[in-house]
C-alpha cells in the first residue's frame, strides 16, 4: 500500500520524506490556503517546492468547476512537473475533464468522492485514482470502510486500474483496515502515520534492552 502526506505544508512534507516511506502528496484548495498560498504564481512556486522534496505523485487540485476552466487549469499544473497529478471534483464537468486528461496520458485524482457510483464513473472517465473520503463520512454515521469494500470489489470486478486513494483518513486504524481491504493508497496527516508505530510493549522492551545493555558494557 502506499503512503500519501495529505497536507500543503512543506516542513511536515519534509518530515513524512525523510522517514523513506512517503510514495506521494495530496493537497486541497483547504489546506492551500492554511498555507497562505494565494495567486497563481504563489500556487505554481509551492507546487514545484513539494516536487523538490518528493519524488512521487503530487496532486493539484483545480481551483475551477467548469469542464473549460478545469482543462485550462489542469493543463498548467500538469505542466510544472511531470510527477503532477491533476485533482478534480467529481462532479459532471469533472467527469468529461478526467476523460480529456485520460485521452492526454495526464494523470487525475478525482476527489470528493462518497459513493460507490461516483468512483464506477471516474475509473470509466480513465481516473488514475478516485478519492473516496473516509472520516467525512464517518461524521455522518456511514460506514467508510464499507465504501472502499465495494469500490475494491467493482474495480477487481473490470479490471479498473483505476487506484483507490483512501482519504479524509483520520487516525491509525483508518490505515490499518484500509490495508485489510486493499485500497492501494492512503492520504493523512503525519500524525496516524506516526501512531502506527507506536505500542506501549515496544516502550517499555527497549527501556529494558537499554537497561540491561548497560550492564554488558
Ligand atoms: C484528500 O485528497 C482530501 O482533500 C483530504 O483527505 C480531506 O481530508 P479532511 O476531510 O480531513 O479535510
């Protein structure tokens, strides 16, 4: 499975590259603008730093909602770099840009995805991985998991080689069920990465083996 960093900010980017397992970043118009990032040129800079740090996939979210403006908007953050995974909404313009890319050989990411329906017409558009957002829909008491099931399930089905990114993902166990099922990426925050390699049994062995150590110096 692999590890995306879901986050626009570069020393946290930095921190998730440097423990070698990051395969890639998600961003959002959200998480630009906590950023500060505004204007063009400020968007374009920032999204060539995160390619700098990572070598893997980097999406870029349009910041459009009509077919034309997505495709002018795609076409230049595909253009920063070839690593530049084009991010748009799930919505009917949506669909007709994610096939526009496809036909192009440009990567998409179709994000805001809630159902099993909406992530069947983005692997048919020819997404490169639909964004089913897990812990919005656990706020709404649904069943997450139950949604990356059935889109593994319809996508095993036809042979989609569209990827299921897991996102909206919130804590450790999010990750660990993800890997059961077999979504083949998740996007989050360093924190539920960083819980999955703690235990309380490691914490007190190691403090024992450095105990003990000592008494063989
Ligand atoms: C990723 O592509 C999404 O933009 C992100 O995971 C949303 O997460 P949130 O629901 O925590 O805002």
């Amino acid at each position: 499975m692999k590890f995306f960093i879901d986050t626009a900010n570069l020393e946290q980017i930095k921190e998730a590259n440097e423990l070698g397992i990051l395969d890639g970043v998600t961003t959002n118009p959200t998480l630009m603008a906590k950023e500060g990032i505004s204007g063009n040129e400020a968007i374009i800079q920032h999204y060539k730093y995160i390619c700098e740090i990572v070598d893997g996939a980097i999406s870029a979210e349009v910041l459009s909602t009509t077919y034309e403006e997505m495709i002018a908007e795609g076409e230049i953050l595909a253009a920063i770099h070839p690593n530049i995974v084009v991010k748009i909404p799930m919505i009917k313009d949506g669909v007709k840009a994610l096939k526009y890319f496809s036909n192009k050989g440009i990567k998409t990411n179709c994000t805001l995805i809630f159902s099993a329906g909406q992530a069947l017409l983005a692997a048919k558009a020819g997404a490169s991985y639909v964004s089913p957002f897990l812990g919005r829909l656990d706020d709404i008491s649904t069943d997450s998991l139950n949604l990356i099931e059935e889109i593994r399930l319809i996508f095993d089905n036809y042979g989609y080689e569209t990827e299921i990114l897991a996102a909206s993902v919130r804590h450790s166990m999010h990750i660990i069920n993800c890997a059961k099922i077999g979504a083949d990426v998740v996007t989050c925050p360093i924190q539920p990465i960083l819980s999955l390699l703690k235990h309380p049994l490691t914490d007190s062995g190691l403090e024992q083996f450095v105990k003990d150590s000592q008494k063989m110096q």
